[in-house]
C-alpha cells in the first residue's frame, strides 16, 4: 500500500476515535444508549463503552499510520498461529 495512502487511512481512523472520546454525546444521541453496557458497566455504562471504542479506533489508526500492524499481531497472537517454515 502507498505510505502517503497508509498514513491518510490510519490518521482518518485515528481522528474517527478521537471523535468518539470527545463527543460522546453526540454519538448517544445519534445510535442510542447500549443496554448491555449499563447493565454490566454500571451508571454511565453506556459512555464509559463509547470511550472504550473510540480509544480502540485510535489504537487501530496509530498501528495503521505506522505500519505496525504485521508486528502487533506477531507480538500477540503470533504464539497462536506459528508461521509456517519454508521448505
């Protein structure tokens, strides 16, 4: 992939998540409370998921810009899924 195509993608997730974090309200009132989070989150269940999501996003947008996507998955779920050798 074109780093400048790479970097523009991972930055646009990254602002997407950093929306989430910041105005979590707007996003309540756009899709609703979510049920589940407050019945096992507690009071507050329902922005306490919102923010957990956005903070995924800007995780996920950070390795994409970086291109550390191959290396994160190696570190965590490498011992999983063993590449195979070459013969």
């Amino acid at each position: 992939m074109n780093p400048f195509l790479r970097i523009a993608i991972g930055l646009g997730i990254l602002a997407v998540g950093a929306f989430f974090v910041i105005r979590t309200r707007k996003f309540i009132e756009f899709f609703g409370p979510i049920e589940w989070a407050d019945a096992k989150l507690g009071g507050g269940g329902t922005n306490l998921m919102y923010k957990f999501i956005g903070l995924i996003l800007c995780f996920i947008g950070i390795i994409v810009a970086t291109n550390l996507w191959d290396a994160f998955l190696n570190a965590t779920l490498g011992g999983l899924f063993p590449r195979a050798e070459p013969e």
